[in-house]
C-alpha cells in the first residue's frame, strides 16, 4: 500500500465531499394535486418538472382538495362515493375512503392537522371529522348548499360558503357552533382568506363579482365585479393580487387587494374553475375542465408561463399544494 500524507487525505476528503454535494439530487418541489372529475382520478403534478408524476385511480368522481398542513396526506371529497378519499402523498397510495353522506363536496383540512371538514350539498350541513378514527364528532347545520370551506389562519373560525342562500356562514372551531351569517352575492362558491384572517373573498357564480368580507365583523366592504361565472380564487404576492377563475369565459381575473380593481384579465384554457398557489407566492395554478389542463400563471408578469396535461374534467375545488 502506497503511503498516503495528511495533504492527500485532506485533499482525498474535499473531493470526496464536493462529489457528494454534485452528484446529490436536489430536493423535490412542491406538488399539486388535481382531481379529474370525470376520470375518476386524482393527477400529482411535479411541479418543478411542470409535468404529471403519478395518477392516482379515485372512484366516486372526486371534486375537493384539501392537502394537509405536512404534506401528507391529500383529502379529496368524492360525491358519488358519499364521503372522501385520503391519499398518501409519499407512496402515492388510495389509503381509505371514508363515508360522511350523499353531497360531499367542499372540503378542508385543519392547520394542526387534526380535524377534516366536508361540506354537504344535500343536507345543508358540514361534518367535522377526528383524522385519529374518522369518525364524525358533529355535524353543523349551515345555509342551503354549503360548498366551498376555508378556515382562519388560526385555526379559530370556519367560514362556509352557502350557495343557494346567498350567504356565508361562519363556525366556532372551539365550540362548532355559527357565530355568524352575511348575506353576499348570487351563488356564491369558493372562498379565499388572506394570511391575517381579515379579509374573505368570495367568488358568487351568479351575480359574477367577488364579495369581500370583513372577517372580523362579517360585513361586506366591497363588490368587485369580475367576468363570467367566477367560480374560486386564490390570494398571491404577499395577498396583493386576487386571481379569480371565470367559468363561462376562459380566463383569470386579476384583481389589486388594495384599490379593490380588476387591473388583468388572462386567458387560461376552457371551464377554469379550482385555482391554488403555489408554496412561491407567485405562480397560480388553475384546473380548466372542459380541456383537461391546469394553466400556470405568473403572478408578476400576469401571463401564462405552462399548460400541463392532466386529466378529463379536472377540477381541483380547493387547496391542492402539498409540499
């Protein structure tokens, strides 16, 4: 054996070091989980690779998506099978498929992690499930077709968007009880807060604006009047852009938090409806379901920067990032 001096084995242990440091793959991006409605599948989008990674078979047309605060788990609410889905986001498994009733539709996991909501259409209620057994601890009776959830960055309030009553109510996580109900605009469907939890924007179907929503008091501050069929919206840039998703004309609205202005609109492809953004605060993501795509959009630039192919009637209704 050649004799070696404290030079080369220094010299030995940078290399074998650097060589480590390159040939070590980088760390996976965060990814989107999109439900394609009318496939019976739920698509993982890898979005550093702006491509689909895996596909996940989900019976029972599956429509919201609440991905959990680690990453974990994606919950995904499937109306013909009368509850959700839970997916593994590691294996990229169906885990279980719990039974909650006939209208399950919105739906939203807890920022600790520790509780599911599901909205039903049907029996104008939200169960409150316990992730430990899944059993149901109560069920909320709220307005006529509850469909859209989103909770408070402090994992205190609930707030249900009611479409057929034109309101929005708001739950007590403490004691799962309404605190209280505005009235907003026609058919109002999904919901976004910002990252105080002052503010709640509603996108209302029918009267095609946006409600905002002073959470604190639950008064409406404003009416801001977007395009056709706005159906969700996401918050983006440190919560100073709106993005809302148009059904009936293929676009983003984009709308400036502080004056409260529609200031863009963006062509995305055909039926936008779930919109999400990404862990960047930057890029928005929205599900187009006639054309089975998720458009990614620049929140700087305010252009579409991809089109990745997903599945047929993808709709992602929801937070669909995980990590």
């Amino acid at each position: 054996m050649f004799p070696v001096n404290k030079m080369t084995v220094a010299m030995l242990v940078a290399t074998v070091f650097l060589s480590a440091l390159v040939s070590k793959p980088a760390a996976a991006g965060p990814y989107a989980y999109i439900s394609n409605q009318l496939d019976d599948s739920v698509s993982i989008i890898d979005v550093e690779q702006a491509k689909v990674l895996n596909t996940i078979a989900v019976p029972g047309k599956p429509a919201g998506i609440a991905v959990s605060p680690d990453g974990r788990y994606c919950y995904v609410s499937t109306p013909e099978a009368k509850g959700f889905a839970v997916l593994d986001t590691q294996t990229h498994q169906l885990l279980n498929k719990v039974e909650v009733s006939d209208g399950a539709l919105g739906i939203a996991v807890a920022p600790d992690g520790k509780r599911v909501y599901v909205a039903d259409w049907y029996t104008n209620s939200v169960a409150v499930l316990d992730v430990s057994d899944w059993q149901v601890i109560k069920r909320i009776a709220v307005g006529e077709s509850p469909s859209g959830l989103i909770i408070s960055p402090n994992n205190r309030w609930l707030y249900v968007a009611n479409r057929l009553s034109n309101s929005v109510s708001k739950i007590d996580l403490n004691t799962l009880t309404i605190k209280d109900t505005v009235q907003v605009g026609q058919h109002p469907f999904g919901l976004t807060i910002d990252g105080r939890g002052e503010r709640i924007y509603v996108a209302n179907v029918q009267s095609d604006d946006v409600t905002v929503v002073d959470a604190n008091r639950m008064q409406p501050v404003a009416t801001v009047k977007v395009n056709m069929l706005p159906y969700a919206a996401t918050l983006a840039l440190n919560d100073s852009r709106l993005f809302v998703t148009n059904q009936d004309d293929g676009s983003v609205s984009v709308v400036d938090t502080e004056s409260l202005k529609e200031i863009a609109l963006i062509k995305v492809g055909d039926k936008p409806e779930g919109i999400s953004t990404h862990p960047d605060d930057r890029h928005v993501y929205v599900a187009n379901w006639f054309d089975g795509t998720v458009s990614v959009i620049d929140g700087k630039t305010l252009r579409v920067v991809d089109t990745i192919k997903t599945g047929e009637g993808s709709r992602a209704f929801g937070q669909f990032f995980g990590k």
